[in-house]
C-alpha cells in the first residue's frame, strides 16, 4: 500500500515538473531542461511506457544513444539502471 501510495506521489511530481519545464524552456536561463530531465527520469521510475517510450528513442536516435552514453557514468547508479539500453521494462 505504502508503495503504490509512494508511486502515485512520484508520478504526480514528475507530471508537475514536466510541466513546469515546458513551460519555463524558452525562458533565457536554461532552467527548463533540467525540469524536464528530472521529471521524465521521475516518470520511467513510476511508469514502464515510459521507460519503453525512452528506450525506443535512444535506440532510433544515435545523437541521444552517443549523449546518455557518454553521461551515465556521472549519473547515480539508480538512473543509470533505468537509462541502461538493456533495461527497457
């Protein structure tokens, strides 16, 4: 109960911050993009067609493959789990 609770807060926030990012992305500091990271990494946390949705971009999209490749090792090994291509949920 207290998992599904946790989850239901977590997809919450990160709609929010997904939001939130769209909205303030043209703004001139480049504050959006990190709401918008944040939150979508908070959504493949709660939500597997997310994650599926993720992994079929970064398989398509050799940019953002090269890019998260080259950052993973700088992430926390939570977010590293998620983003890995071999962990499409």
């Amino acid at each position: 109960m207290f998992k599904q609770a946790w989850n239901i807060v977590l997809l919450v926030v990160a709609v929010a911050l997904v939001l939130v990012g769209l909205v303030t992305f043209l703004l001139p500091i480049p504050f959006g993009i990190v709401l918008l990271l944040m939150g979508i990494s908070m959504l493949m946390m709660v939500s597997p067609p997310v994650r599926r949705w993720f992994h079929r971009l970064r398989d398509r999209n050799a940019f953002v493959d090269r890019h998260l490749t080259n950052i993973e090792p700088h992430l926390p090994v939570s977010l590293q789990k998620i983003l890995r291509p071999d962990n499409a949920g």
